[in-house]
C-alpha cells in the first residue's frame, strides 16, 4: 500500500514574507525594523515572515534573483510583490503589499464622526 505525501495546507489568510538582507548593515535591521511595524499596524491578515542573511547563504541571492538587498519579496498571495530598500516609506510598502485594500474596508465599517452642517 502506498502512502501519500502530506501537503502542507497554507492557509489562505496568510501573507508569506521573505525579506532578504546581508547581516548587520543599518539598513537591513531598519528594513526588519520597519517591516514587523508595518505588519502589526497594517496588515488585517496572518503573516509568515523569513529573513534570510545572503552573508551567510550567498547561493540564495541568484537562486531567487534578488539583485538589490534589502529586498522584500511577498510571494502568497499571488501575484508576487517585491519591494527593494530599507521599507522606511511606509505608504508605499502598505500599498506594494496590498494591504491597503484591507485596512480601508476596514475602517469602512467603523462609524465616522462627522460635524453637522448648519
């Protein structure tokens, strides 16, 4: 009898995160920096985030075609998104993520207060 290989089930609601840096630069630690803030603030959705040091693992840099660093890549859901610098521009990282869908629809739903007109 054969045994069938067990998938492993990626939830839907997860964002998969690989940001890539090379050690200890100031730029990469604000790239981490900045990305675990942004994902806390921003982002209505579970997220998966892996930082990979091409210092320590060269090879990754051509097996993934990452040319610049820091480099994040978002590759769930599709389409795949990359984003090159240290994501201190937190707008443009929130709408290259897409998640800025998310949060407007969210605050959709909440009352807004407004000020009557006399």
């Amino acid at each position: 009898m054969k045994k069938s290989a067990k998938k492993a089930r990626v939830p839907s609601d997860t964002v998969h995160l690989r940001l890539y840096v090379a050690g200890q630069t100031p730029k990469s630690l604000a790239a981490i920096s900045n990305l675990k803030k942004i994902c806390d603030q921003y982002s209505p959705m579970k997220y998966r985030l892996e930082v990979i040091d091409l210092a320590k693992k060269p090879s990754m840099a051509s097996e993934h075609q990452i040319l610049a660093i820091p480099t994040l890549v978002r590759s769930l859901p599709v389409p795949i998104r990359k984003i090159i610098g240290d994501l201190s521009n937190t707008d443009q990282v929130v709408v290259g993520l897409n998640i800025s869908s998310a949060m407007a629809s969210k605050s959709a739903s909440k009352p807004k207060n407004r000020a009557a007109k006399a």
